[in-house]
C-alpha cells in the first residue's frame, strides 16, 4: 500500500480454477512446515508504525517502536518498513531492532523511486526493470544485499514484489505483459532472486509472498489467478495476505462498499491454503472509522481479532498498517478503537517478542 496511487474498492478476485489447482499440485514440492518458520503459538503481532518516509526507519525508531507498544499496551514481535531497489540492506537499523527482540520485516519495492513516476505510469506495457533483473543487471546489487543480510545472522523477513495480482505496482503481472506471460514474469524474477540470496547463503532471510484481495483494480480473468504466480513451495517461506476495508469512501472522491474481515480475507485465505503447508500472515490491514448498519470500527477490529484466533488457524502474524495516509488507519483514530485493540490483544492468543 506504502507507493499505492491507485484506488482499491470491491470485487472478489478470481481464485484457482480446476486447471490451476493441477498446476499447483504440480509445482509443489517439499512444503514448508508451519514450525519451521513461524516457531510460535498463536499469532504474533506486527506494525508499520513509521509515519513519513516508509523506506527508512528514522533513528528514533526504537522510540517509536515503545511508544507504539505502551499505545496498545503489548509487545510487538516484528515491525515492517518499505525498502527500494534504491536502498542497501538496513543493517543498522536491523541491529537496533535485534537489540529490542524484534524481527525485522522488509517489504522490498523493485524500483527506483527517483527516477519512477506512479502517475505517468501506463496500466499497460512491460516494466523493464523486471527484464533488467532478469538479464543480470542488477546482480552486483541484489548479491551484496544478499551478502549484507546474511551478515546480519538474525531472521529477517523480506516480502518481495509483493501485490503482485493488482494492477498499481510496477511489478504486477498486469504491467509486465498481462495474459502475454506477466505472472510468469513475476515467478521468474521471483526465482531468480530468491536463487541469488541462496547462492550467498543468506538462510536467514524468509521470503514472503503476497498477493492482495478483492479490489476493483485486480482482473478476475483467468491468466490472473494465483496459481498462475506460484513459484513453488520451495521457494515460499510464508504466505502473506493484504486487503482492507476503505467504507464509506477514499481520498480520492470515490465511494467504497463495507468490507468486513471475512470479506477481505475468506476467500483469499481459502485459496492460499490450497498452495502448501505454510504459515500465513496477513501482512497488511487496515479500517477507517465508519458507521455501517449499526456497525463501527471497534466492531470491527473485535470481529477481526475473533476470527483469527477461531476461524484462520494458519494465520501466524498479522500486521496493522498504523498510519493515517488514504485514510485514518491508525488503531488510534478514536479512543474507543484504542480501547478495543487494547483488549483485543489481551488474549494471550496475541504474542509479542518470540523468546
């Protein structure tokens, strides 16, 4: 969402199909265990918490991260920001979070922000850095971040083209040929980096992939399908899922359907499950505050942390997008909000730092 232009609104995604579900069962192999990667009970908590640049972690952001902690009164086990191509890995800022028993998570954008223009971007057409990365032009960057990340020796999750099912990234299979291979696309850089970072020996690094749910802006044709971006359990750590609830409009003058959390992820979740035995994380939500048939934002977040716990049993980490940005996401848009995280996350289902 960090680089998102584009609005999000309500369409159910198009899932696998019978043909898709054979091509999932033939690009799957040696599945990833849930213990292995996500060695905990319950599911842990995460945020994006920095406010303004998202591709840096401003140095009072050990402070940041406390002060988030004493707002809804519980530790947080993992804290994500939006590193670009244009960016080295964080190793600093990775030191002071190990220093906190934070996990590190790293949503690495492929592009160069300086020299992209969202705006002008066409929803159609290839995105050359894609073919770039393919042909090894970037190698001697992607191997020292590489490099720099095994160093670092601790976890770090990295979420990488992640999205990739919408039409607003540069890397979506939308923008990189469409039905004309673009989810192919995304599976081949998807490979080839994530071959680069082993070829390093960087095992600490877990990949996430992620695509988005029901949105306006994602195509239910055929050729978008998730199985059709599947790379393969081999090359899966875990499985995130990001989708919001934008009721009753967005910034941008548009009116938007409520979205409860069932809505936003049931089927996404459903579909994920039928890729391998990994853990999943909803690495991205969010709601406003709204009036909905009797229905608000703090019913909201309680119906959310209820079905997690009861009904989304593979759901390992989730990740509250805390900004006020598009629109107030913040668990503390009003004080009745607060108080329904607050205690939400008393539930000893919610875990904080992994010890």
């Amino acid at each position: 969402m960090k680089t998102k232009l584009i609005v999000f609104s309500s369409i159910l995604l198009a899932f696998t199909s019978c043909s898709t579900k054979q091509k999932v069962e033939e690009t799957q192999s040696n599945p990833i265990s849930v213990d292995s990667v996500a060695n905990w009970d319950g599911c842990m908590l995460s945020a994006y918490v920095f406010q303004e640049d998202g591709r840096h972690i401003p140095e009072n952001a050990a402070e940041i991260v406390s002060d988030f902690e004493t707002l809804i009164e519980h530790d947080l086990g993992s804290v994500m920001w939006y590193p670009t191509f244009a960016d080295s890995f964080p190793t600093a800022e990775c030191n002071a979070l190990k220093e906190q028993n934070v996990i590190p998570h790293l949503t690495w954008e492929l592009f160069f922000p300086d020299s992209v223009d969202y705006n002008t971007m066409p929803l159609e057409g290839t995105y050359d850095l894609m073919d770039q990365v393919l042909a090894g032009q970037h190698d001697a960057y992607i191997e020292q971040f590489a490099a720099d990340a095994k160093a670092f020796e601790q976890k770090v999750l990295v979420r990488f083209l992640h999205e990739f099912n919408g039409n607003w990234y540069l890397w979506s299979g939308r923008k990189n040929g469409a039905e004309n291979g673009g989810p192919q696309k995304v599976v081949d850089v998807w490979k080839y980096v994530v071959d680069k970072f082993r070829a390093q020996g960087a095992d600490n690094v877990k990949w996430i992939w992620n695509p988005h749910g029901p949105s306006i802006d994602i195509t239910t044709e055929e050729w978008n399908s998730l199985a059709n971006y599947w790379p393969g359990s081999d090359y899966v750590d875990w499985i995130g899922m990001d989708a919001y609830n934008w009721y009753p409009k967005d910034p941008w003058g548009g009116t938007r359907p409520y979205r409860d959390f069932d809505n936003c992820f049931r089927e996404l979740y459903d579909a994920c499950l039928e890729l391998g035995d990994h853990p999943i994380m909803i690495a991205e939500f969010g709601t406003p505050e709204f009036e909905y048939e009797g229905t608000n934002k703090v019913d909201w977040v309680n119906d959310a942390l209820s079905k997690i716990k009861n009904e989304y049993p593979k759901i390992k980490l989730l990740l509250w997008f805390n900004i006020n940005k598009e629109l107030d996401w913040r668990v503390n848009s009003s004080d009745a909000s607060l108080k329904a995280f607050q205690e939400g996350f008393k539930d000893p289902y919610f875990i904080g730092k992994n010890e």
